[in-house]
C-alpha cells in the first residue's frame, strides 16, 4: 500500500473518531446528529478517495475479481479457450515453474480438462479441489472469464464443475481470503488485498455441463478416491451465502475432511446479504423441485454407494421437505447414507414433524444444537419461537431417530457468531469424518467424551462443559 495510501486511510480514521466523540459530549436533536454524521463522514471519504486515486503506480493493487475482469483477461480466455473432455480428478500440476498466462503449455493445459484458462495457472504451490454444483440461480452477466451466478432466481437446474485451490498454508479450519476494508456502514471498498493462490482460496475455473457430462465427471471421480470410495457428499448451504462462498465452503469441508470422494453443493439464491433474511428464505422455498431434481440426478445415476448430505441453517428449510418427497421415490434399495443437519434455522415443531416424516431415508441422521449461536438467536426473535438448532433451558430438541448433540461448549466465542461450527470446528470436523467413515452410533461409541443425557422426552448427547 502507497504512503498515499496510509496517509488518507489515517486521515479517515481520525475524522471518525472525532466524530463519535463529539457526538457522545453533546446533547444533540436527531437532525443535528444525523447531519454531523453526515458531514464527518464526508470528510473522512474526501482523503481516503484521494489517496486511492493518487496511489503511486509501481504500489500494488488490489486485485481484479472474477467479477469484474480485465480486457487483457478476457481476450486471453476467448483466445486460448479449447473444448475438450474434462476429468474429475484432484488436480496439482507438477511443474515447479508455471508457464506463462495464454502460453502453448498453459492452453494446452486447460484445453485438456476442457476449461477456461485463467491467468495464472495451479502448480505445485496450492492444491485443487473439484467441487461439483447444482443450483437454480441465474447466471452473472458480469462473468466472463470464470463463469458465475448471482442473486436473482434462474427458475432453472444448471449443473457444473469448479476447480477451488486451497493454499498450501491452509490452516484447518480457515477460509483464507483475501482482506477487505470498507467504509464503516457502507458498501464502499476502499482497500482490497491482491488475491494470491498461494495464501487464499481462489475459484481457478468454472465450467457448466449438461447432465451426462455432470455424471460422468463425478464418476470419474469416484474412481479415483480410495479413503472415501464410492462416497458423495452433498452440501446445501445457509442463509447469507453467495454462489462463490458456497464453492469456498464445500472446498474446505472437504479439503479439512480429507474426503477424496465425490464433493457437491446445491447453491440456492441466497444473497449473500446480512440484511436479506426474507428474500432468502423465500428463495429456499422456491429451490425445492431444483433441489430434488438435483439430488436425484446425483443418488441414481453417480454409482455413489454412499451418499451423504450436510445442511446448514436455512438450507434445513429447503432440504427437509425435498428429502419427505424423496423418501417414497427412491429406487428400491436405495437409501442415504448420512444426514448432518448443522445449526438448522426451523421453527422446532415444524422441525419435530417433518424430522418423523423422514425418518428411514438414510441410515443416520444427527442434528448439531448450539446455545452460543447468535445467528439463530436472531431468528429466534424475528419468528417469535424457538429454532431447531437452539439449545433452549428446556434443553434441545430431541426426535426419534435424530442424534441431537449439544456442541455450545465447543464454540463459545464472544466475537464469534457461533453459527458455522460444524465447519470451523476441528471437534467438530473430527466428529463428522467419522460419522460419514464408520457411521457408528450411538455417538459416545466414536466420541468417548460426549455425555449422554437423559430426559423424558428422549436422549441427547453434549460435549462436556455445557452443563
């Protein structure tokens, strides 16, 4: 970053705090604070603009996003781009020295997996990981090297594959990205780290395909997988989750899992958005039929002997009623493996009952509670009643045929959410690998320190300290 730079971000800073401390002396209308806000900010904005605008050339800058490529980028992917039969194998070129962006070696490269060539190519530095999607959004007009998916509503089913590279200096169970700063309150970015494969998660490549080519590519994959033969796991994320972040967080959880087999997510219209609660619940409800199209694509035509599904928050909302309607419509002798429902965002009897509804789809079924959780909180309060990933006084809930296990010891934060520590929880993680390995129950049999407790109502399990 320029001295320009550090000069206009301190600048701003100071005018900020002068701000709040001059608001918090005064006794002041709410016209008057509103207009000095106002103003201050302005001044804080002023040097901050003249100070990016002003940057010395030979400083770095931030990085372009997939989301807003250069000319020079996407004349080299329109140039070089070759069709070609794709594989589904976890890729890690091996040559210590990349060739040159839109070189003969790095075109030929991509034309054989049959993808874009981006700038930049995977080498020995970072690792890559297939994640194959599903989703019903509509397709980013803003994308042209790497294909992608917005916010709005595709009314359809679009399948594809992405290469996500993880740093070789990922530490489990991080999503390394990037840094951001932005104007406080606002949308504005001011800074934005370089964005480096070799320290963040980076999409190297997104490639749509139609159904033969979707199952042929997970095939392949599950060819090559020897700790997870034969297993696909299938991830439906939650709210406040972008298309991209969805591909990052399948990436991780397989990656930290060190699950060679077959990784899928269905990415439903969330966007993104902290502020967007109702559009995204409503956009879960309408992705039920794409859901279920997906999921049956992927149980009957993969091969996969082992199918397991994880679903966080709001993505419980969608999966619960698509899994009641698959129950009876699987082939026979066709059932799930393992189903995680992480922190799930339903109203708790809503969940009591679709919970018996599809009792008998899979082999097992465990729910992850959490008292810390602030997300749910939160919905707690804007649906007036308890949510199924709660961990009320009463205690949580507890359903025949469900492991309920308190897990609000093993996240307990201040700073923190607490609403994705299924995936950013080495406990946890640890629990789920062996869940979806060995399957074994009751859960103290794989997990010796959880306590059992007993109720009226039925048994859960917590990890000790949440007493």
């Amino acid at each position: 970053m320029g001295s320009y730079v550090l000069i206009g971000l301190g600048a701003g800073v100071f005018a900020l705090l002068i701000l709040f401390i001059w608001v918090g002396t005064h006794e002041l209308s709410a016209g008057w604070k509103w207009l000095v806000r106002t103003a201050v900010a302005a001044v804080a904005v002023v040097p901050l603009t003249f100070a990016v605008l002003w940057t010395p050339l030979d400083s770095p800058s931030p990085t372009r996003s997939a989301e807003a490529p250069s000319r020079a980028e996407r004349n080299v992917a329109e140039k070089t781009a070759r069709p070609a039969e794709p594989d589904g194998r976890l890729y890690e070129a091996p040559a210590k020295t990349p060739p040159l962006a839109g070189s003969r070696t790095e075109t030929t490269r991509s034309a054989v997996r049959g993808l874009t060539p981006v700038p930049g190519s995977p080498d020995d530095r970072w690792h890559v990981v297939p994640v194959f999607f599903g989703t019903d959004r509509a397709k980013d007009p803003l994308r042209v090297v790497i294909p992608g998916y917005n916010a709005e509503r595709g009314k359809r089913l679009e399948l594809g594959r992405a290469l996500v590279s993880i740093p070789k200096q990922h530490q489990v169970p991080d999503i390394e990205r990037p840094w951001v700063y932005k104007l406080p309150f606002t949308k504005l970015v001011i800074y934005r780290e370089k964005e480096d494969p070799q320290k963040h998660f980076t999409l190297r490549a997104v490639q749509v395909v139609d159904n033969t080519t979707f199952i042929d590519l997970i095939k392949r994959r599950l060819n090559t997988a020897t700790s997870f033969a034969d297993h696909m796991l299938v991830f439906v994320h939650g709210f406040n989750t972008s298309f991209d972040d969805a591909l990052y967080r399948t990436a991780q959880i397989a990656y930290d899992l060190k699950f060679d087999g077959a990784p899928l997510v269905y990415s439903w219209p969330s966007k993104g958005e902290v502020t967007s609660y109702s559009y995204d619940r409503e956009s879960a409800g309408q992705a039920e039929p794409y859901l279920k199209q997906f999921l049956r694509l992927a149980t009957e035509a993969s091969g996969a002997k082992n199918v397991h599904i994880i679903a966080h928050s709001m993505g419980n909302q969608l999966l619960l009623p698509v899994l009641r309607s698959l129950k009876d419509s699987l082939p026979q002798g066709l059932k799930l493996a393992q189903i995680i429902l992480a922190a799930p965002d339903v109203d708790r009897d809503a969940f009591e009952f679709l919970a018996a509804q599809i009792k008998g789809v899979s082999r097992g079924v465990t729910l992850y509670a959490n008292a810390n959780d602030r997300a749910l909180a939160a919905s707690r309060q804007f649906w007036g009643g308890p949510r199924a990933g709660d961990v009320p006084a009463s205690g949580p809930v507890i359903v025949a045929g469900v492991d309920t296990i308190d897990v609000s010891a093993t996240s307990s934060n201040f700073l923190s959410l607490n609403h994705s520590g299924y995936a950013r929880n080495k406990a946890l993680l640890n629990d789920i690998q062996l869940i979806l390995q060995t399957g074994e129950r009751p859960p103290e049999k794989r997990i010796p320190i959880l306590e059992r407790i007993t109720t009226p109502r039925g048994d859960y399990w917590r990890y000790p300290g949440a007493g």
